[in-house]
C-alpha cells in the first residue's frame, strides 16, 4: 500500500549528489513531492528532506541505495506521525484588493498569515504551515487576483530523539576501533 514518506538524507556538500539521487527514485518510477536542501546541526553537513508516496518496502530499498552513495552519510525514512514539519508560502496580490475594505487582513489574521510588505502595487503575505492550510488560504486569496504564488518543499525534525549527532559519534567510534594498529602477540 502507497504511503507519504518523507526521507532525510545527511550527506556532505558535493557537486553531483542530487543528480544521483533523482536517478534512484526515477528508476524506481518515484516521483519528488517536495525537495528541501538545508545546512544541518552538524558543520560541514547538510540535509536533504525528500518527500515521496510509494510502498514501504520500494522507500526502504531506495534508503538503502542512497545510503550507498559515497557521499551520503546517513538515511532515515520518516512516516507523517513521526515528524514535525512546516512548509512556506508567500502570496502577492494587488495593493488594490486591500481597498476593498478590511477583507484581506481578516482573511490573513484568521489564517495565522502575516503581511511582509505593503507597496503602491503590491502586498506580499507569507504563511507558515501544512500543505493544506497553505492551499486553502490560496483559494481563499484567488477572488482577490494572485498575482504570483510560491511555496517552499517540507522542513521536518523528527520527533525522535536519537538521530544523527549519536549516529556520527557512533561511525567514528567505530571507524577509531577499525583503524587501531594491530597488537603483535609476544
């Protein structure tokens, strides 16, 4: 059965690591519903956030084959309940749909949205949360004239508590075990 996923790639800062990813999902036949790319927690590394719908066991093969990547640290695969997210969107109408009265700002206040800017020709409204809620001011916004429309991909935290700080500590533990000299028996 077909389910969102939302998948958080740690990797290093290399040209070349989207492409490879694209490559696996579209194999795969897996479509991108969302793609964020952010510096993460940890210097020097950076997290892609990939939301997709398929199967469990088609998400968990492709983790695996992106784990692979030499530049891939680590791969999680998230389902909704085990995430926090927020997506982003700014809207930007004519300033002239303001004129019609107080419409726009009540619309913007009972959709927790807020007002960035205010010019003779336009306003720019933002608003922080789910897809949905993000649509659904849209269509509340369109009787007004959208003049342009653009929404960011998922950020997410888990809401785990162990993720990739105790999972690095841990390679490099292991990595330090690894690389020891061998002892020479006497």
């Amino acid at each position: 059965m077909k389910q969102e996923y939302t998948i958080s790639l740690f990797t290093e800062d290399h040209i070349g690591i989207l492409g490879q990813i694209t490559i696996i999902l579209t194999r795969r036949q897996i479509n991108i519903e969302s793609f964020t790319a952010s510096e993460s927690a940890v210097k020097g590394v950076y997290l892609l956030t990939i939301v997709v719908t398929t199967s469990s066991e088609l998400v968990e093969k492709v983790a695996k084959q992106m784990e692979k990547l030499v530049d891939v640290l680590k791969v999680f695969v998230h389902t909704f309940d085990q995430i926090i997210y927020q997506e982003i969107a700014l809207y930007k109408l004519p300033t002239k749909a303001m004129m019609s009265g107080n419409i726009i700002d009540q619309i913007v206040r009972s959709s927790y949205a807020r007002i960035l800017e205010v010019s003779p020709e336009f306003i720019v409204i933002e608003k922080t949360g789910s897809k949905e809620e993000i649509l659904k001011l849209l269509d509340r916004l369109e009787p007004y004239g959208v003049l342009q429309f653009a929404k960011s991909g998922r950020v997410a935290i888990t809401k785990q508590v162990k993720e990739l700080h105790s999972y690095l500590k841990e390679m490099d533990e292991a990595n330090l075990n690894n690389n020891k000299p061998a002892e020479i028996p006497v």
